[in-house]
C-alpha cells in the first residue's frame, strides 16, 4: 500500500532526522512505528503525507508518488497528528465537514454521522472545540481524519497522555477500521501498544529503521525466556551432572536461572530432563516462576545493543 | 496536472468567509465609524478651509482615497490572519495534507480575504454617500481599481501571515508600513498641492497611483494617468504572485 524507497531528510539546520528509511506496509494491516522520542517518526509520517520535503528518496501510495502524483496519492491519506490543534470556535460537525470537503468529496452527512457515532462524537455534534476535553479533542482529530473515508490511515501518537480508558477504546476503534478494511499506521513509545495493536513492528532509532518484523516472529526471535527455581539448600557450584542445562547460579546460590529460546527448547535440554537431573542429585526445588521477555526488553536490548560498537 | 479542483477550493472560501462571518459585527461597524470620522474631522473641519481640489468639493474628494485606505488595510489584515491563524493552531497540517494544489489554496484564502475586503469597501463607498455626493465617471474601471487592489493587497497580507512567526509582526506591517503609506499617499491631498521636492518623493509611494487611479475613476481627475496606475497595480500584482510562488515553491516557513 505504500512504499519508502531510499528515503533521507536532512532539516536545514543541518540534522539527518531520516537516514536512508526503506519500508513497506501491506494493504489492510496494522503497523506499528516503534521509537523513542526524537526517533524520527513524526518526521517519516510527514513526508508521506507531504508536509515535509524529503531530501532524497521517494515515497508511493498505493502506487502513486507522493510528489509528482500528489493529488493521488494524498486523497488515499488520512492523518491524525500527533499535536492537538486550538481552533476554538468552531463546531465538531462543521470541522468534521470541512476536513471532508478540503478533501475534494461531495457532502454526505450519513458519512459523518456514522464516523462521529463510531468515535461516540455524536452527542457533541454541535459543541465548539474549546468545549471538549482533550480526549474528546483527539477524537474530533480522528473523525476529521476519517470523514473523507481513507484507505490508509496515519495515527502519530494516538494515546500519547490519554488515560487508559480511552486507550482501550481507541485501540477498539482502531481494531475497527482495520476490519473495515483501512490500513493504519501508528507510532509509539509505548511498547505495549504496538504489542498489542500491531501485526507488525518497525524499530526506529536516530532516524534509522532497525528492523521490521512480524509482532509474533519478533517476539518469537527475539523473545528470551527464564525459568528461575528457588533451592532449599544454598549451592556452592553447580553440580557437574547439571552442566549440560546451561544454569547460572543466582541470589548466592539460593536460585538457578535456566534461559532457554525457542532453538534450545527443541535441542537436548528439556525442562523435565532438568528436573529430573535435580532430583537425582538431590537438589530440592522450593519454588519456580518464568519470565518470557517482552517487547519492552527486546526493545531496551535492541537499542543497547546498536550503541555499543 | 488534474483539473481545478473546485469542491475543495469552495470548502476552504466558505470556511473562511464563515470565519469572517462570526465578527461580522465588529467587521462592519469599525470601518462605518471610522470612516463617518474621516468625514467629520477631515471633511467637515479641513473642508471647510479647503472648500474645492481640482474643482471637486473637499468631501467627496476624500472618498476614493477613504475607501482605499479600508481596503489595503483590511485586505492585509484579513488575508494575514487567515493564513497564520492555522499555523498558530497547527490545523495548517489539513490544508498542507490535503490534495489541493498551491494555486487552489491560495485562491481559498486569497479569494475570501479579498471579497470580504471589497464587501467592506462597497459599505464605505454607501456611507460616504451619508455626508456627501460623489459621482462615479467610470464605473467599470472602479471596479476594476477595486477587485485588482483588493486581490493584490490580500495577497500581500497572506505573504506577511506567512511571514509573520508572531502577532507582533503580524500587526507591524499594516501599522508601519501600509498606513502610513495611505496617509501619505494622496489619500486626503492632491499631490500638487505639495512643493516639487516632496511630489517626487511622493512618486515612490506605490499607494500614489492606487488613489490616483481609483479617484480618476470617479471624478476624471489623477494626479497621474490613469493607465500608468492600471500598470503600476498590475506590476504590483505580478511581484506579489511570484512572491507567493516561491513561498510554495522553496516551502518557506510552511514545510521544513
Ligand atoms: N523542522 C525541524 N527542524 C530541525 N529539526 C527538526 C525539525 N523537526 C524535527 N526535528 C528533529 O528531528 C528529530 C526527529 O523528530 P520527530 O520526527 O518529531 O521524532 P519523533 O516523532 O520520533 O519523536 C528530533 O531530533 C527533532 O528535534
Ligand atoms: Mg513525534
């Protein structure tokens, strides 16, 4: 649906905020933009959507370029900023209508209608912005955003400073209008959310797109897993019959940490092959708990992984 | 390049003239009050001592140049609040986003500043008509005047409303530079009535031939010819349409 080739920005003050971004997202799919602050998201979000000029590269929707095709390729683009606006004194209808109207498409009320009943705007219909609260206020960006019915739909930091409630429901609506068939492209900082929302994760750092990968696959490549079981007895080393489970001792020998990933599970080590060699060198097990490694992890190593040389 | 894309370009003229529409009050009473001003102070105290210019009664002398002092004021000022107010409230993001080409969104915001402007000076021209009676020689060519100064002016206000990174700025440029230009213009004297020194002063103030013409419109008389005003304005247009080129062009101040 749309697609980076090459892609670099350079501010006029001289910072790269984009360094060569190459990325594809699929037709229909939720993808997630996951970075830092000062990553660079907002800034890859904005050239697509032709409100900065790339320094080099070029962007396609839906096969149109977004420069030379623009009128094409922008009709197809909904974007909800990351900035709440203060128009103050207009109404939510009318803004809502406007935003469709900018967009070169003939009124239709029922179309509004039925976008401000889906983000529970309706009662507010007639309320002026500076009426609303903020979250309200992020809606009414959404319905503008939505009320010349697009094919890809750009969220920059949708839930960013929202109370959890209203994150769940925008993930509701979110969720929605992928199953009506919108392409939704987030950011984030919040690695969580493009857990949970995403079908794939882009990593962005230092305007760098440092890996793209499928929400599951990364958390299945990436994601490492521990179990820690507590000993009665403290142990001063481990015991030799033991060596092949690759154990670290922990807590002064009052735990063992036994990590294993997806490869290791399938090789010689298993987790009752573990135990049972405990057993039999008589190492009593007072307790265990397992940790699977989230986003969040991967994320923090990932990171730190780049910046050590 | 598709064609005019003529339902965006509506949305964003309508949005805008419904801008306008919501101070319409404050809109029209200010420039009816201070224009009635102009006439009590201006009109009946100096014209009094000056009973006639170039055989026209001091009063109506002063109408052409009023109604062009409404209009460069309120064209700059209307089409520079237009354009910076979405920058302000970062709602600029929709217009800069959507499919609309530069020559439509200029036309949107140009085009409403302008008619609200051209609005205002037809209710001066009717209130003028409350203290004195003026006739109107040419009445095409003042329209003419009107619409092409009016569309001028806009777009020198939507330059500065681009130009402008504060509300300061935003004011300093009607207050600097075009009234005193109006004042100083020929708006309430005719420039032979000033010493030869000062009349070619005078001469490079691009506001001369605006009045000028705009008045020969009404009463055959200019203190240049009519045609040179016609070109003078024309020339002005030209520069500010290549300057507004080349703000969408480089993206000054719009897109980094
Ligand atoms: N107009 C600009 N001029 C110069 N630098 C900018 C400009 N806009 C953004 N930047 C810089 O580019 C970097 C990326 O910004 P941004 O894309 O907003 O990051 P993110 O959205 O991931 O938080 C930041 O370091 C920011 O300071
Ligand atoms: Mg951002």
């Amino acid at each position: 649906m749309i697609r980076v080739e090459g892609l670099s920005k350079t501010f006029s003050d001289g910072f790269q905020a984009l360094v060569d971004v190459d990325l594809t997202i699929q037709r229909g799919e939720i993808f997630a933009l996951l970075g830092p602050n000062g990553a660079g998201k907002t800034t890859l979000i904005s050239v697509i959507c032709g409100l900065v000029n790339a320094s080099r590269g070029r962007v396609l929707v839906d096969g149109h370029d977004n420069v030379r095709d623009y009128r094409a390729a922008r009709s197809l683009i909904g974007l909800v900023p990351q900035e709440l606006t203060n128009e103050a004194f207009t109404t939510v209808w009318d803004t809502v209508s406007f935003s469709r109207g900018l967009f070169g498409k003939p009124k239709d009320p029922a179309h509004i209608e039925q976008v401000l009943r889906s983000l529970t705007l309706w009662e507010k219909r007639n309320s002026r912005l500076l009426e609303l609260s903020g979250g309200m206020k992020r809606r009414v960006l959404i319905a503008k955003a939505l009320s010349h019915a697009p094919q890809v739909l750009f969220l920059d930091e949708p839930t960013a400073g929202v109370d959890v409630e209203l994150r769940r429901e925008m993930w509701e609506v979110v969720r929605g209008l992928r199953d009506q068939g919108v392409t939704i492209i987030l950011t984030t900082h919040y690695i969580e959310e493009a857990e949970e929302m995403a079908d794939r994760i882009g990593v962005i750092r230092r305007g760098e797109i440092v890996l793209v990968e499928n929400t599951h696959a990364l958390m299945h490549k990436l994601g490492s897993k521990e179990l820690t079981l507590q000993v009665d007895e403290p142990l001063e080393a481990l015991p030799e019959s033991l060596a092949g489970h690759g154990l670290a001792l922990a807590d002064e020998g009052h735990a063992l940490v036994y990590s294993y990933d997806a490869a290791r599970q399938e090789g010689g080590s298993t987790i009752s092959g573990l135990l049972a060699d405990l057993e039999a060198v008589g190492v009593r097990v007072k307790d265990l708990h397992t940790r699977q490694s989230s986003l969040e992890d991967i994320f923090v190593s990932l990171v730190q992984e780049r910046r050590s040389p | 390049m598709k064609r005019l894309n003529l339902q965006s370009v509506k949305t964003l003229y309508l949005a805008e003239m419904a801008r306008s529409m919501r101070t319409i009050l404050q809109s029209i009473v200010s420039p009816v009050i201070s224009t009635s001003l102009y006439f009590v102070v201006f009109g009946a105290a100096i014209g009094t001592r000056i009973s006639e210019v170039d055989g026209i009664s001091y009063g109506a002398f002063i109408v052409p140049g009023l109604i062009m002092l409404m209009l460069l004021t309120q064209s700059v000022s209307n089409a520079s609040f237009g354009i910076f107010f979405p920058r302000f409230s970062g709602s600029i993001y929709e217009i800069l986003s959507a499919p609309m080409s530069y020559v439509e969104v200029v036309v949107g915001y140009v085009g409403a500043a302008a008619t609200k402007s051209l609005i205002l000076g037809v209710i001066v021209l009717v209130t003028a008509r409350l203290f004195v009676p003026y006739s109107i020689d040419h009445p095409l060519m003042m329209a003419v005047f009107l619409v092409l100064t009016a569309v001028t002016f806009s777009l020198l206000g939507f330059i500065i409303g681009i130009w402008a990174d504060g509300f300061e700025k935003l004011q300093l440029v009607p207050l600097l530079v075009i009234t005193p230009l109006t004042f100083l213009g020929g708006t309430f004297y005719s420039i032979d009535m000033l010493p030869p020194f000062w009349q070619a002063v005078t001469l490079a103030n691009p506001v001369v031939y605006l009045v000028s013409g705009f008045r020969w419109s009404f009463y055959g008389i200019s203190d240049v010819s009519p045609l040179v005003s016609l070109g003078m304005i024309l020339l002005f247009l030209s520069v500010a349409l290549a300057m507004v080129g080349w703000i969408f062009k480089s993206g000054y101040r719009l897109k980094p």
